[in-house]
C-alpha cells in the first residue's frame, strides 16, 4: 500500500473514523423503505458506533493494525449481546452459551421472517438482529478498508449492500434522497481522505529542510483516490444493472417480496401449478389435526386469492399490517345481524405442515396460542406469520357457522362500490370470448345473482365436466390462467383448481365478486380422541381449492364446484333442506375414487419454505442473487487474475518477459500489503523484500548457506536488470547458444522463460508465505495492486527502443 | 555493438568477472592497512578505474593520506607524494627546466606529477597558483615547460587529501577547481573497534611498509580498458542527467550540478559496475555515487545553510540524497538487438 501510506494523527484518523461512520448511518436509511419504523436502525446505528467508534479507540492505544478488525468483531459481538441478549449475559455484555443460543434462535427467525414478510417488513426482533448484524459487519469491513487498507475509495463497496438491496424488491429501488446523501456521505469521506493525505504532506515538506526523508508522491495519491472512485461508481452501476437484468421475475418476491403468497409460491409459480403437481403425489402427508367440540367440521383456508390477472394468480398485494395482531380477529365483511351465525370453537394441532400461513376456516373470530408473530389480513382474514410458521403449533380459534338460507341470498341486493375489494369484482380485458359466452348460457334463466350462483356451480358439476388431475397436464392447460380456463371449458376435465378459477370467473362475469380460497377440506374422523371427543385428521388428500362468492347481507360464501370433492353446502341446493351447517363434512368416503379423489402430498405442496418446489424456486433465485453479489465482489479478484495471466503470457513469450515477472512480483508484493516504493531501483527494492523472513536463512543453518526463495528473488532481479539496462536482451542466451544449433537457441530461451516463470513462482510463494492469512486472503479478494497509485509503481514500461 | 557484446575478446581488455575479483583484491588490501572504511575505499578505487581525481576532505589524523598511499601500493605503479604548503610553488609540482652544464641546454625535470598516482596532501594549503597548476595537469593530463608539451602517463590518477576549509591557513579551492575532481569523500573518525586495531597494528611499525602491489599496472590498465567498455544503456544516462537536472533546479542549492559533472557520474558508475562483475550500468550504481559524484560541486542557497556548517558539507549530502530519493528510477528497455 506503499506510497501513500502516511501514519496519521490521532486527529485525522478520528476524521476517517467519523466520516465513515456518517457514511454508513447514511446508507442505511436507504434500507427505510424495506422495513417500518425506525428502531432497527437505531440498533443498527448503535453497533455501528460501537464498532467504528471501537476501532477508532483501539487505534488511539495503538493497537497493530492487524489486531484491530477482530478487536471490533469482539466489539460488535459485545454489542450485540448487549442488544439482544442482555438477560443471558454477564454484566450485560459478556455473552454466555445461552447468549449464543439466543442468537441461534434469532438467526433461524430471521431466516423465516425474511422469508415471509412483505415490504414493508415487520421488525421483529429476529429482523432487526439480522440487520444489526449486517450493518456490524459492514462498519467491520468499511473500517477496515479506510483505515487499515486506507484505501478509502474502496467504501463504495460495502455501501453498495444497503444501497442495493431495495431494489431487490421495490421496483422504484432504495429511496432518492437516501442514495443522494449517500453520495454525499462518500464524497465527504473522500473529501476527508484528500485533506488527510495533503496534510500528512505538507507535515513530510516542513520536515524536508531538516530531515530529509524520502518523501511521497504529490499528486498521485487524489488521482488514484479519484481513479478508484470512478472505477467503483462503474462498477456498482454495473453490478446494479446486472442484478437487474438477472432478476426480473424475482424483484417483487424475493426474500422479503411484496405480494402476500410470496413465500409459498415464490417467483409467480402458480400456487394452482404446485397444488396440481402435489395433488398428484402418491402418498398422502398429515397436514395437522383439530378437534371440535360441537362436531363442527369446515373448510380451512391457508390463503385467498382476489386478483384474477395476468398469468399468474396472487393474492392481493397486500402488506402484512403489523397493527393486526392476533387474537381477535374483525367480524367479516357484509355480514348483516339477521343471518344465523353460531361461534363454534376449535383447536388445531398441526403436524406436518409448514408454511406461513395458519390454516383457519372463513370467518375466523379469535385465535390464541400460536407461537410466533402473526398477523390476520384485512379482508381474507388469512392470518400470516412473518417469522415463524405453522409446524408444530397448537392452537385454538372461534369460528363462525355462518348458515344463510336461501331467501337472504337470493334477496341480496346488488353489492355496493365500497363493500369488497376491487380486485374481487375486476376481470381483464382479454378475457377469451368463450368465458363470456359460457357465463350467458349458463346463467340465461338465472333470475337472480344467487342463481346464477348455483346455476355455474351446478353445470360445473354436471355431465359435461369430470375431474382429472392428469388431463390438464397432458393438455397443457395446467394452471389458472384466462387461456387455461378457457381450455378447460373446452376440454371438460379438470380438477379443483380449474373448477374453482372458473366458477370464480364465470361468476365475475355475471357480476358477483369472487375470490378463490385455498386451503383443506374438513379431513377425517381419526381413532384419537381428546376429551371425549374425535379427533378429525386433515392430510394432504383435503387439499383443495374453492371458490367464494360475496352476497350483500351474508358475505363471502363459500361454494362448491368441484365434483366429487368436499361437500356441497346447503345454501347452493335451493331444493334441498337448508338447516344444516354451512359445509356438510364429508366422510371417509371422500377417499380417493377413480376420478375424483385427488393423491397428493399437500405438506410439501403448501409446505411454504419447507415445500419442494417454492424452496427450489426460492433457493434458485437465493443462489442467483448471491452470484450477483458473490462477483461483484469478486471483481477485483478476478481482474487481478486476469492481469496476472497476461504477465505470465509475457514472461512466456512477450517482448521482456523479466520485466513482466518483476511486475508480477511487485503487484503480489504490494497485494500483500508491503510497502513497494515506485522510487526505489530494482535493485533496492528486491533487498528490501528479501528481508522478509521466507529468504532469510534459517539462523541454525551454516552460515552462507542461501535460501532457495532468496536465489529464486535474485535471479528474476538480475534478469530485469539486465533485460532492463543491460547490453542486449538474452544476452547469456546467445552467447550459449553459438555452440549450439540455431533451433538449441530456442530451447535455451524457452529454458530461461521458463526458469524465470518459476523463479517468480518460488519469489512469490516466499512472499505469501511471510503474509498472515488476512493478509492472503485480502490479497487476492481485494488486491491494493490494481489502485492507480500502485500500478504506476511498476506497470509503467517505458517506450521500448529509446 | 555485437563486436563487443559482452565487453569481451578485446586484448586490452580483460574479463568483467576478472575486474570485479582484482577489484576486490585491492580492497582487501588496503583494508589491511585501513579497517571500517569500506565505502570510502570502494570510492577511491572507483575513481582510480573511471580514471578520475580524487579529493579526500577530512579533518586531519583519520587516515587520508594512509588511504591514498594503501592504495597508490597496492597497484603496481609509480606514485609520487607532495605535501602541499603556502610556499610551493607550481614548478615544484610540475617539474623545472634546468640549464645543463655539459650539455649547455636547458633540460626538463620532471616533477613529483609524473607519476601514476599523486597524492597531493592538504591540497588547500597551497597558493592558489600552485593549486592551479596541479588542477591543469589534471584536467590536461599534460605538462607545459618552456614550449614544450609533456604528456602524463596512464592512468593519472592525482588523490589530494585537504583539509576543512576553516581550518587555519588554507585557502579554499574555488568551485571551478572542485568540479575537476570526480569525488569527494570523506574518512569519518573509525569506530572504536577499528581504532583499538589500528592501535594494536601501529604499535611496532607502519603497516604500509609490508604491503604489496596486487595489481600490475598492465592489469590496472587493462581493468580501466574494460570500464570504459561498460555498456550504459538509455534509461540509465536519462536518469544521470535527471538527477543533474534536479540539483540545478532545487530550492536549496545556489549552483547545481555542471554537464561535467554528468559526465563523471557516468564514469565513475561505469567502474562501480565493473567492481561488481557487471557489464552494464544500474540506477543502483549512478545512486551509489550520486553523492560522491555530486556533492562537492554544488553550493547550497544561504537559507538553507542557515544552522548548518559554514561548508554545508553535511547538508550537501543530505540534499543529494533526498534528490536521488525522489528522482524516480527509469524503467527503461535496453537497446533492441
């Protein structure tokens, strides 16, 4: 890092150290979109201080250089423990085993909650530590590069983390202002780095009359600052649109994702897709188990799908709202005094399912007992964890038995604007024509909307359709798009998905508002009993999907489509008694038939982040972010492989391949961090790093005994020498070669490239094996040879033939 | 150039290794007689190959005139010695023309300058006129008596030993008259190691009488044929005039380096790389010498002897050496094939 390498005063490494530190509270803020509120940056901001500020103190008492960034890991830890931990810890700091268990714990729940939440995230505890972490070991890294490295340009990388990442997810990217004053803060810190720099100067000229030492480079320290800079912005940039480029399907879903199903159908894979391609799974998984004391037995519902558009089918984009926590839950909308509802209470033991959505049957009142942060949903009243998930929970909840009879229905009026959600009425413009024609057939005697309800769910479950999870699939129609409905229609075979999505359309077009709803039919009385009562066991054959439909005064009601799966309610057959509750449960005799039991392993399909094919899918774009990242960071390791594959070609066959493998040697020195002046002869430069201990002889050793390393050093200096200022190139060579053969004389220059390549291998190996492993590795991640100020230092060949 | 690649085959010449061994026996020898001073050897010795003069300046007693005579012995050649003092006069320098009685003509005697090697002892002491004189035939490398023009025999090599210029009676010699001399070096008091040996070493007799040549003048002459062989290739002579430049633009110096003094630089690297068995100059070798070479020639600004020594000597050298450390070294390419 040589020639620009002053020591500073105490002051001036304060101004870095704030600078810095200023820098990076700044560029965190533009993580402020992501998560709401402000507390996790104060946390963030806390260890932050404690790290730079750390540092800053353990320079102060002159600690090595070395020593400081694993001096300011410990710190952070301190205040992490302090942070999180401090009832596991010893006088509030010294964390403990169970300290350590805590962050375990924190960790695993700040994979979850990343993995589940939507923008803005909740900060949970598990977020905000997962945050504080990474704002610590950023504050360790920029530290480490102003001041240890002192190569101050090179904090644009660190700060590239937060910059970046909203724009993982948000499509309008991190706030402007906060990339502005981030900008800012970098410029400042630069600004400060060229005032440290001229004033470190200055002091070196005042001391010039007394003292002459040799002094450094006027100019070359702001061009190389400059140069780094621009070079850095580049390559962010770069970097930024790469990611960009790579990741469009994955902006909106990623990680923390921005619609509510993100997390169990991640990267717009088709929940319908997943719950067909499980469906078809031979072995059916427990889902989880209830018990229900008046023999109640409901759909449950995991998530409820409103927009019906595009290709892909998703819930509402819909932020979980972290004000609705449980356990009461809001009445359901629409739903007017007079319909006969009865509470019914439930409790619910999940066994193998494990996703982020708690299965719930529609309306739910109260919920008690789960574990974890979750929230209920405006509307759907889905409720939804952002950090922890269903597996494992015990849990009980009210229910409402809403039992509408058929006259309410048909006497409900026609809904008002404010009543449902817009997405829940609104049908694209490219509807195939055949959905329309479908909707006036069959709904052209219908005098009312309840009619016309009954009348799709009842030619959906005619003649004319049977269920088929395989025929879709074959036909390639699978899924729930327009165009899949409309094959659908065409073909008459099809299995839950396609009933549902198509009854919620036709429905639509008819004028009801519609949702979709998936989740589990009611299961199957078990042989366990709790306190008398049957235990009902829900697997993953009750996996389904159903359709909802909204009637002024009653609400969402569910429906039944599908033939051969669940039960249809009583409310749907106006010829048949409606007293019973609102989905009669279906017995064992639901169990898979020729056509129309669905096989399936609904654990993996809803499995959320432990499902096969959404954490495939998460983990890919896991994996595609994480190139990204992994080579921009790599960059610089890369280009200096690339460097130091050209140099070995020219000391393989360039015009002066000893002045190649002196660079090569001086660029690995200076990788290394030792100071390689760009003033010193070849001469003086080579004795200088044959101190290092690697060439010196062993002190046991006979005395004139050479070190191989230290031969090896020699060698490639007196072939630069004399390549550089001797008579003539190859001069040895030649005069060898006149008592060969011409073709000898090849194989001689051959001989010596080579000799030359491995001089420079044993030179360079000593080198490295002198450095301690942080600096091997900083070495090759982040080598100080590709800075401006060091090339000049050695890769400036002058004009041959002078 | 391929006619004398590698500075060999030449008959006057003589193997660079050769160069760098008989070099090194010559320093060994005079070690012998001087201990610790191996710079100020190597320097002599250097001067002695690039056939330039030699001005020793030290305060008197550390061994100046030992260091011209150890080396003057060690070669095989003739050396003559004169104690210069205010009332020498230059034809006791150069020699007088004396009218024969048998011969009834005036026939020249040379004096104590033909010789090999001169050590003009406390140079400074003399009258200007006599300095004169002496500084002709240096530069010369002739003798003028009466018309007629005697020519000194190679290698001249005048070693004169002065001491600091306050010292009482002396006259100091004028830049134009440094500038004639190669290099300037000083002895430095010895470590007290070296003078407790030099104590053990003197107490019977001068070790000078039992020293013997290690080089014939053949030798001498053909290891100076060899220097001026060696190769000093583009970037190297940039960087000498470089350098010279600098010190005729620096803040601190009143006079900087004249293109004689370039000149010289050149040569006297040009010995020091053969002292090192190399036949081509290094930037190493022009640093070496750098201040040797230069230091006596320049005259500091006033504002920066201000502190300093009345003869900045010191100050001199530092200066010379933070100019050599900030003059960036070439990384030049040598002349194609």
């Amino acid at each position: 890092m040589g020639p620009d390498r002053y020591p500073l005063t105490r002051a001036q490494s304060l101004a870095l150290s704030g600078a810095s530190l200023l820098l990076l509270l700044v560029a965190t803020t533009a993580l402020g979109p992501l998560i709401a509120g402000s507390g996790w940056w104060w946390a963030g901001a806390v260890v932050a201080v404690a790290v730079i500020g750390g540092g800053a103190a353990l320079r102060a008492v002159r600690t090595p250089p070395s020593l400081v960034p694993p001096l300011e890991l410990v710190v952070m830890l301190l205040a992490l423990t302090l942070l999180f931990a401090g009832g596991t810890s010893l006088a509030l700091v010294i964390p403990t085993a169970e300290t350590f268990a805590v962050f375990g714990e924190l960790t695993e729940g700040a994979r979850r909650t990343i993995e589940q939440q939507s923008v803005p995230a909740i900060p949970v505890p598990a977020l905000v530590f997962a945050i504080t972490v990474g704002v610590g070991l950023i504050a360790v890294f920029l530290d480490l590069l102003v001041q240890t490295v002192r190569v101050p340009a090179l904090a644009a990388i660190p700060m590239l983390v937060p910059v970046l990442v909203p724009g993982l997810f948000l499509a309008e990217g991190a706030d402007a202002p906060a990339l502005v004053l981030t900008a800012a803060a970098y410029l400042l810190l630069l600004r400060v780095d060229v005032r440290v720099r001229r004033a470190a100067e200055l002091v070196q000229e005042d001391d010039r009359d007394d003292a002459p030492v040799v002094s450094a480079p006027k100019r070359a320290p702001i061009v190389s600052t400059m140069g780094a800079s621009l070079g850095l912005a580049a390559i962010g940039l770069v970097a930024a649109s790469v990611i960009a480029a790579a990741t469009p399907s994955v902006s909106t879903s990623f990680l923390v994702g921005t619609g509510g199903p993100a997390t169990l159908f991640a990267r717009g894979v088709s929940p319908y897709v997943d719950l067909g391609r499980d469906l078809r799974r031979p072995e059916p998984v427990p889902a989880f188990s209830y018990v229900s004391p008046e023999g109640e037995r409901p759909y449950f519902t995991l998530l409820t799908i409103e927009r019906l558009e595009g290709q892909v089918w998703s819930a509402t984009d819909r932020a979980v709202d972290g004000d609705n926590t449980l356990g009461t839950l809001p009445g359901p909308d629409g739903l007017d005094d007079d319909v006969l509802v009865e509470p019914r209470p439930i409790a619910v033991q999940v066994d193998q399912v494990r996703t982020a959505w708690l299965p719930v049957p529609y309306p739910t009142t109260e919920v008690s007992g789960v574990s974890g942060s979750w929230f209920w949903d405006q509307g759907t009243l889905n409720v939804r964890s952002v950090d922890s998930t269903t597996l494992g929970q015990q849990y009980r909840l009210t229910h409402l038995d809403v039992r509408p009879d058929v006259t309410q229905l048909r006497s409900a009026p026609v809904p008002s604007p404010g009543a449902v959600a817009d997405a829940t009425r609104r049908l694209p413009e490219d509807v195939p024509p055949i959905i329309a024609e479908t909707a006036a057939a069959v709904t052209a005697s219908a005098p009312t909307r309840y009619d016309a309800a009954v009348a799709i769910q009842a030619y959906l479950r005619g003649s004319d359709f049977e269920y088929s999870e395989s025929a879709p699939v074959a036909e390639g129609y699978d899924g729930a798009g327009f165009d899949a409905i409309a094959a659908f229609l065409e073909q008459g075979a099809g299995y839950c998905v396609h009933f549902a999505s198509t009854m919620a359309v036709l429905a639509r077009e008819v004028g009801i508002p519609s949702r979709i709803s998936i989740g589990y039919t009611a299961g199957t009385p078990g042989d366990g009993r709790v306190d008398d009562q049957i235990v009902i066991e829900v697997d993953s054959h009750d996996l389904h999907a159903w359709p909802e439909l909204y009637f002024e005064g009653v609400g969402w009601v569910p429906f039944e489509p599908t033939p051969g799966r669940g039960s249809v309610p009583d409310y749907s057959r106006p010829n048949a008694g409606q007293t019973a509750p609102g989905v009669v449960p279906t017995g064992p005799a639901a169990t898979p038939g020729a056509t129309g039991r669905p096989e399936g392993d609904p654990d993996r399909a809803l499995g959320g982040p432990g499902g096969t094919a959404s954490a495939g899918a998460q983990a890919a774009q896991l994996g595609l972010i994480g190139l990204a990242v992994t080579l921009v960071l790599l960059l610089p390791a890369m280009i200096r492989i690339g460097v130091r594959a050209a140099r070995r070609g020219g000391i393989r066959s360039g015009e002066r391949p000893a002045d190649a493998a002196w660079r090569e040697l001086l660029a690995t020195a200076v990788d290394l961090g030792l100071p390689v002046d760009p003033r010193r002869t070849v001469r003086g430069l080579a004795a200088e790093l044959a101190e290092r201990p690697a060439f010196r002889a062993d002190p046991e050793s006979p005395p004139g005994e050479r070190v191989e390393a230290r031969a090896a050093l020699e060698r490639v200096r007196d072939a630069v020498e004399r390549e550089r200022y001797g008579r003539v190139r190859g001069r040895d060579a030649a005069v060898d070669a006149e008592s060969v053969a011409p073709a000898g004389a090849e194989d001689l220059e051959r001989a010596r490239r080579s000799a030359l390549a491995a001089d420079l291998e044993a030179s360079s190996d000593a080198l490295r094996a002198d450095a301690p492993a942080v600096r091997r590795v900083a070495a090759v991640l982040l080598p100080g040879s590709l800075r401006p100020s060091a090339r000049v230092a050695f890769g400036r060949p002058a004009p041959p033939g002078e | 150039m391929s006619d004398t690649e590698g500075g060999v085959g030449v008959a006057a010449a003589m193997e660079i290794d050769e160069v760098g061994d008989r070099a090194a026996a010559i320093v060994r020898n005079v070690e012998t007689v001087i201990s610790g001073k191996r710079e100020a050897v190597t320097a002599a010795l250097t001067v002695l190959l690039a056939e330039g003069h030699l001005l020793i300046e030290d305060v008197p007693g550390v061994g100046k005139t030992m260091l011209a005579k150890a080396l003057a012995r060690s070669v095989d050649c003739t050396v003559s010695r004169i104690q210069f003092t205010p009332d020498l006069l230059p034809s006791d320098v150069t020699g007088v023309s004396v009218f024969d009685q048998v011969s009834r003509r005036f026939e020249f005697k040379p004096g104590p300058v033909f010789a090999n090697i001169v050590i003009g002892d406390e140079i400074n002491r003399a009258s200007p006129k006599t300095q004169s004189a002496l500084l002709e035939c240096m530069e010369e490398r002739q003798v003028t008596a009466d018309g007629t023009t005697y020519h000194l025999e190679q290698p001249f090599t005048v070693v004169a030993t002065q001491n600091p210029v306050e010292m009482e009676g002396t006259y100091p010699l004028p830049e134009a008259q440094r500038d004639r001399f190669m290099a300037r070096i000083s002895m430095g008091y010895p470590a007290t190691a070296d003078e407790l040996a030099m104590l053990a070493q003197r107490e019977t007799a001068s070790p000078l009488d039992s020293l013997e040549p290690v080089v014939s003048l053949a030798e001498l002459r053909a290891m100076i044929e060899t220097v001026q062989r060696v190769f000093t290739s583009e970037p190297v002579k940039a960087y000498a005039v470089d350098l010279a430049r600098a010190t005729r633009e620096d803040r601190q110096l009143r006079l900087g380096a004249s293109p004689r003094a370039t000149l010289q630089l050149i040569r006297a690297a040009k010995a020091h790389a053969a002292m090192h068995g190399r036949d081509f100059v290094l930037p190493d070798d022009v640093d070496a010498l750098a201040v040797p070479v230069l230091a006596h020639r320049l005259v500091p600004t006033s504002r920066a002897v201000g502190g300093h020594d009345h003869d900045g000597g010191p100050l001199i050298d530092q200066i010379v050496r933070r100019i050599v450390g900030e003059t960036p070294v070439p990384v030049g390419s040598a002349r194609r094939e």
